[in-house]
C-alpha cells in the first residue's frame, strides 16, 4: 500500500510539473466545450431567407418588410408559389423559407388566428433553430404592435417544417459527444505516454527489476489520470451549464457512474497502446488516429449513424464512446432513469471489463 | 545451497528464434566479488544480465542469484538485488529528494529509514544545496552518481551495473569506481558491464563473453598472462576479434 502511495504521489508530480500535459489535460476539454458552444450556438446576421407570399395582403406585407428591416435576415427572394422551393434548398441558397397562406390578414383580424409556414434546413439544426426563433421574436413583435389598436387578441401560429433532419439531432447533443471525445482522447492519450514515457527513459527497467508488482504499476498510472479526469468531468458539465446554459436533465450520479465505466475503458486502451510501442509519438499518433477519428465518425454527434452504410453501423457498435453517448444523451437531455439505460450501460460495462482484463494480461513483465 | 555464491549459472541459454543471444554460460560470483562482465557489443551481455535479473526468462539451464532460482523466486530475487540500467534511469522532472523517495517507497522502506538514509546519501554526494533541484539539471556525472546511490539505496546483497560510466568524464569515472569500492567493502557483491579496459582492472575477476559465449573467466592479472598481454586492451582484442556478431 505504501508503495502504491509512493508511486501514484510520483505520477502527479509528473503530471502537475509539466505545462503540455496540464494544457492537455485541462484547456483540451474548456476549448472544446467552448469552441463547440459558440461555434453552434453563435448569433446569426444576415441569413438568406425566402419567402412565398400566397396573402399578398397588409399583414404579410408589413411582416415581409420587418424580415426585410432585420439584421438577422436578408431577404433573398419573393415567390408566389412554393414548388421553387426545394430548388432554392438545394442549391444551399437559403436556409429558411416562410409561407404566408392565403388569406392570412384575413384570418388573422377576423378569426383572431392564423398560421405561418416555416420551412428549415435542418441539416445545420443548430442554425435552423436559431433562425426559427428569430422570426418567432419578429412575429411577437408584429403581434404587439397590432395589438395596440385590435380589440380582439390576435393569434399567429408557427407551423414548422424542417427538412433534412426532422428530428433536430445535434441542438444539445454536442456536450455529451464532446465528453465522450474528451474522456476518451485524454485518458487513452495520457496513459499511453505516460507508460511509454518510462520505456522509453529506461525507468520501466528499474520498476521491473523492483519488487513493486506490475499489476501495481497499472493501478498507479490508473488511479491518477482517473481522478483527473473525473475533475475533467465536473469541468465539462459545469461548463455546459453556467456558460452553455445547459440543464442536466437525469441523475448526476448516473452520469458519472457511466462515465467512469467510459474512463476506465479508456484507462485500459491506453494501457493497451502502451504495450505495442515504444516511443511515445509512435503511442500518441496511435492514440489520437485510433481514439480521435472514430470518436468523431461513429458516435452519432458529428454524422447521423442512421444515413450511414450498413456495415459502418456494424462498426459503429464496437466503439465504446457510441454506446456511452447513447447512454449519456439519454441521462443528460432527455432526462431518463437507469432503466431506459440499463441494455447499453451493460454493454459498456462488459467492453470497459474485456478490456481491462485485456491490458492486465497483456502488461509486459518482463522485457521479453 | 552455497551461501557463499551469489550468482552460480550452469548452462544457461537464451535463444530468441534461431538466434543464441546466451549460448550455455556457466560461471559463479562470490559474495562480495567486484565481478567485470566484459564483452563486445551484441556479445549477449545485456540478455545474460536481464536474465540474472528477472527480467527475462531463460531458455534453457539453470541459475540462482543469492540463492533464489530464477525460474520459480523471482520475486525473492528482485527483493535482493539492485540495478542500474545504461540508460540513465532516474526520474528528470523529479527533484533529488523526491527520486529517492520514491525507489524507497518502491522497495517498500519505512518512512523513517527513507529520511534517515537520504539524509546520509545526500551529505555523502555532497547535494545538500541541489537535494530539491530536478535532476534534470544536474549534470551527468552528479546524475550517474545519485543513480547508483539509489540502486543500492535499499541496501541489496547484490547489484547489477549495465556500463554505469558510459560517457562519463575520467575523473568522474574514477570517483564512480570509489563508490563501487566503498559499496563492496561494505559487502555488496558487484556485477558490472563495461567497455573501458582500466575499468576491467579494477574488478576482481571478469568474464568475457564472444558471439554468446564466455570465452574467459579468470582475475585480469591471470588473463593478462595467459593471453601474454601488457594490457588488459589486448586480451580484449585477442579474444574479440574473432567475433562473427557486431551491432
């Protein structure tokens, strides 16, 4: 127990005596969480937006003028009917398109109650939204005004449509995709070199040659880079909170049980890196190559794994971070319970295991 | 079991495919020995002394070190044994203190035997004004010094070298020896590789290993004589010049 104490106290130092490492290990997850943040959820000006005007009568023109008045969009286009449409889409020209129905003042003064179709491209959903709830300001803005000199409330419905992505994937999901990304890339990355650091310095010699026990060497590169990314963790979220305004919809507690199983699995790729290299860039190029890329294309938050070919499905299912982001997204915006969780948190469960047991086995004791 | 023979091998081999790295070595090292392991490079030095060490498994024969087969007590054999690498093994982004904390803490010493003994290591090498400097800064000499001081930090019966002097400065090289001495006078059997032949002299006896096997064992004064050689330089060169391996 002493030793162990003795060399996790030597893994910290390490850790904390090196700027790369700390940068790594801390600014890595704040810049991610905050580039994905802003870079998604930033203000748009000036959007191209069409629109086809069957109305042709007070209200839709006072509204299109406001669309022509404001910041945010640019009015691209007038039509007067909607089969234009879906070319102008294609052509990426437009990224919202707005309907006024016929009759829509009258409806509107004399019914009390009108709809305006709005029609997104919601392949960028982060934009879509945004641009949905700019023209929702707009006709709250309208709608005030009229009612100053309107006895009866007036009431305009959005009815919307997006296309692409009718679900809207990705508003909120990039937080739990940027965890998995973060946990993964820091914890493989750090274990990795860290062991190969020693070969490669000649230390790891010494410690074999020591009666500490090998198994013990991997329980102390472990029990650091566990806690520090457990820190990582509570960064991560509390980010997502205070500055993206994100709400942690389920159990705090889940999430972190889950993402410990994630961490450990992490824990013991990196183990596993460590044991077919011996420099550490060959283990960092490995590490990165091997976590980075499929992080990114097989867990669903950058590319929707449903459009994918069959077998990156198949593939997709071997990736650890696929199932810890399902989990995650369900806990962590959807606000689920263990029970809608519990089939793909055994299933992570059972890789964290095999792959732990996997690094213990395959640990080199001896140089050869 | 002979107490009195620390390192006691018959016939042992390692073989890595084809290739012989340890062809059939039989030799003993007594207790308190300052023992020379001499060889060219590729000779099969480092395999023999990995083997000695734990590190690697033998093909074949037989070997106990102080007394533990290296088969089956491993584990009683690292307890007893000390080893410095050719590389320099010390943590560089550690300070001295906190190196030497941790090889204690490793072998399992009590915190007080930690301070007691780093207090004596450090006024013994003089680093009292460099014990919290990292010793990355420290030069080479001073980092080869405290590398062997913390190989026999925890006071082995036995300790391995693998050529500990290697670019290090003469009068440096003759202080390390000083060292050696003081620590086999103080009843540590001594197992070292090198490749400076006045080195070799200093040693008790020395082996000589060629292409896998050890073609000489004797004292350099018996070797010298045997091959007729002024120098132990030249005994080298006539037995390994024969040499089929190079690196």
């Amino acid at each position: 127990m002493k030793q162990l104490l003795a060399f996790i106290h030597k893994e910290f130092l390490h850790v904390f005596r090196d700027p790369k490492t700390m940068l790594l290990l801390f600014g890595l997850p704040i810049a991610q969480i905050l580039l994905f943040g802003f870079a998604l959820s930033n203000e748009i000006n000036h959007s191209n937006v069409i629109v086809i005007d069957y109305a042709k009568d007070v209200a839709s023109r006072s509204i299109i003028e406001k669309v022509r008045a404001s910041e945010n969009f640019d009015l691209y286009d007038v039509l007067d009917d909607h089969h234009m449409i879906e070319e102008v889409f294609k052509r990426g020209e437009t990224k919202m398109a707005i309907v006024f129905p016929s009759n829509f003042n009258e409806d509107l003064v004399h019914g009390g109650y009108t709809e305006v179709q709005l029609i997104t491209d919601a392949s960028d959903p982060n934009t879509a939204t945004t641009l949905v709830n700019y023209f929702n300001m707009l006709l709250l803005g309208y709608q005030s005004e009229m009612y100053q000199d309107q006895q009866m409330p007036m009431n305009i419905q959005l009815s919307l449509r997006n296309i692409y992505n009718p679900e809207l994937e990705g508003t909120t999901n990039f937080v739990p995709g940027v965890m998995a990304l973060v946990l993964l890339l820091v914890c493989v990355l750090m274990t990795s070199v860290a062991i190969v650091k020693e070969k490669e310095l000649g230390t790891m010699e010494i410690l074999l040659v020591s009666p500490f026990n090998p198994f013990m060497v991997i329980i102390s590169k472990v029990i650091p880079y566990l806690f520090l990314s457990i820190v990582n963790l509570i960064v991560i979220l509390a980010l997502s909170v205070f500055v993206l305004n994100l709400e942690i919809a389920g159990s705090i507690i889940l999430l972190f049980g889950v993402s410990i199983l994630l961490i450990l699995a992490a824990l013991s790729l990196g183990i596993l890196i460590s044991n077919v290299t011996n420099n550490q860039q060959t283990a960092m190029l490995i590490s990165l190559m091997g976590m980075l890329l499929p992080t990114l294309m097989f867990t669903g938050f950058m590319f929707p794994i449903e459009n994918m070919p069959k077998f990156l499905q198949v593939i997709s299912n071997i990736i650890p971070s696929t199932w810890y982001y399902i989990i995650v997204k369900n806990v962590m915006i959807k606000g689920l319970g263990f029970e809608s969780i519990w089939k793909e948190s055994l299933i992570l469960a059972g890789m964290t295991t095999f792959l732990l047991l996997v690094s213990i086995k395959k640990f080199k004791i001896r140089l050869s | 079991m002979n107490s009195q023979k620390m390192i006691s091998t018959r016939d042992l081999t390692k073989t890595f495919g084809d290739f012989v790295a340890v062809n059939n070595i039989t030799f003993d090292v007594r207790q308190g020995e300052i023992f020379g392991f001499l060889g060219a490079n590729g000779a099969g030095k480092t395999t023999a002394m990995r083997m000695l060490c734990g590190l690697s498994i033998p093909t074949s024969g037989e070997a106990t070190i102080a007394g533990y087969d290296v088969y089956k007590e491993t584990e009683k054999i690292k307890q007893n044994i000390g080893y410095m690498s050719q590389k320099f093994s010390l943590y560089e982004d550690l300070t001295v203190a906190e190196n030497i904390r941790f090889f204690g803490g490793i072998y399992g010493l009590k915190n007080g035997e930690i301070k007691a003994r780093s207090r004596e290591l450090i006024n013994a090498l003089d680093l009292n004004d460099q014990k919290d400097l990292l010793v990355g800064s420290l030069p080479l000499g001073w980092k080869q010094k405290l590398a062997f001081s913390v190989a026999i930090f925890h006071h082995p019966k036995l300790v391995f070298l693998d050529e500990p002097t290697g670019g290090v400065d003469p009068v440096t090289r003759r202080q390390f020896w000083d060292m050696i001495n003081q620590a086999s006078e103080d009843g540590i059997t001594i197992f070292v590789t090198t490749h400076y032949m006045d080195e070799a002299e200093y040693c008790d006896r020395i082996s000589m290993m060629v292409d896998g096997y050890i073609r000489a064992l004797d004292s350099p004064a018996q070797l010298k004589k045997q091959y007729n050689a002024e120098s132990m330089d030249e005994v080298f060169y006539e037995l390994a010049r024969g040499a089929k391996r190079t690196e």
